[in-house]
C-alpha cells in the first residue's frame, strides 16, 4: 500500500512537472522572447515558497477545524447515546436520592432560551455544589443490579476510540466501571457495616457529580447544533419535576 502510494506521487510530481516544461516551451516557440520568459520562471520561482506556505497554512487549518468537527459530532453521538440507554436513568435515579437537590433543581431546567453564558453560569454553581446521594441497602441492591444489566452497553462504549479525546466523559465511565465492581464485589448489601455503606455512597456521589457536568454540557451542545434532540431532551429533563415527552 505504501509503495503504491509512493509511486502515485512519484508519477503525479513527473506529469506536473512534465506540464509546466510544455506550457512553457509553447509559450517560448509561439511568442519568442526568451528573456521575457525566464525572467517569468523566476519571479513564479521566487514567489512559490511563500504560496507554498499559504496553501498549506490555510489548507491545513481548513482541514483541522473540519477534522475538529467531525470528531465533535462523533463524540457527542456517543455521548447521546450514553445518555439515552444508561445516562439519564441513572441521573434520574440518583438525583431522586439527593437531598440538596432543591438548591439547584431551578438551574437545572434547562430551557431554549438559555445562553452560553447561562451554561457557564450553572456550571460555576455546581462547581460549588456538594453533590450527596442518600442510599441504603436497597438502593445499593437495586443500582448494582441496574449496572450490571448495562455492563455489556458501557464495555462497547470503551471500545469507540473517539472517547480518548474526550478526558471528561472517560472520567465518568471510569467511575461508573469503579461503582460497578465495587457493588458486584458485595454479596449482601443489608449486612453491609456503616463504614463500608458510607465508601460505597461515596464512589455513587462521585459517578452523581461526573454525571450532572457531562449531562449539562451534552444539552449545551444539543441546543446549539440539534434543536429537535434538544426539545426532546427539555422533556425529559430528570431535573424537572414537570417534565413530560408528550409535546402541549
């Protein structure tokens, strides 16, 4: 393949070459005037580096921002998808079980006319936030068997090579696998002593946390590129408490 390639540009730089030779010794046999002609050849000498260098800054960062694009789209489709087989039942299971949940609920219903700056905003508040999650034996029984259920689904989300670009997101999944393991690990959650029930609903307020920023910024972007995803994700939204899929 790569000998193949090489060959490619070998006969493509001899056939560009071979053109410029022609078009000028036309030029030459029709017009005459030789020093006319190489005085042209070398300015177009001397000017092609720098149009060397233009075409491919410009070229270049065309196709970065492009490549930068798609890359996005690629991402967030998977990030979307995480969201509607796992994310958003878990956000809703968790947030249910939040007992400061009330001081941030009312920045947490997101709407069409929120702004860049009102994401930015909600973002700085939940930097601030204390994230807690009140579980118990039976919370931790039900959670386990939810994430073992959707183990195959987060095992095949890991094999996308688009997630390595997204550090976040990763950081998420790799706390959702760490609570995972931690639940499957215990046999039974009712004799479970407080200490360990305690450890355990830290590594969920960790997961509750990761979820709650990812969850924001995935409707930030769905409300700048995808409205109808968006009008879809504002109904329902595990935050609002009115939320409904039926459009009124």
């Amino acid at each position: 393949m790569r000998i193949g390639l090489r060959t490619w540009e070998v006969r493509l730089g001899l056939l560009l070459v071979a053109s410029s030779v022609t078009i000028y010794g036309v030029k030459y046999l029709l017009l005459g005037d030789p020093e006319n002609t190489y005085q042209y050849i070398f300015n177009a000498l001397g000017f092609l580096p720098i149009n060397v260098l233009l075409v491919t800054l410009l070229i270049n960062e065309l196709l970065s921002v492009r490549a930068k694009r798609d890359r996005l789209n690629k991402l967030n489709m998977v990030i979307g998808t995480f969201f509607s087989e796992v994310g958003t039942g878990l956000l809703t299971y968790l947030s249910d079980r939040d007992p400061n949940l009330p001081k941030i609920r009312h920045d947490l219903v997101v709407t069409n006319a929120w702004t860049p700056e009102r994401f930015s905003k909600v973002r700085g508040r939940l930097r601030r936030h204390t994230c807690m999650v009140a579980v118990g034996a039976a919370d931790l029984q039900e959670l386990c068997r939810y994430l073992k259920e959707q183990r195959g689904f987060l095992l095949r989300l890991l094999e996308n090579p688009v997630l390595l670009e997204h550090e976040s997101f990763t950081d998420l999944l790799r706390a959702v696998f760490h609570l995972t393991e931690e639940l499957e690990r215990r046999g039974d959650f009712a004799g479970l002593p407080a200490s360990d029930v305690e450890h355990l609903a830290g590594d969920v307020e960790r997961v509750y946390s990761r979820l709650i920023g990812e969850w924001l910024a995935y409707m930030e972007y769905l409300q700048r590129n995808h409205p109808y995803l968006f009008s879809l994700a504002m109904r329902s939204n595990p935050f609002d408490e009115t939320a409904s899929p039926v459009v009124r």
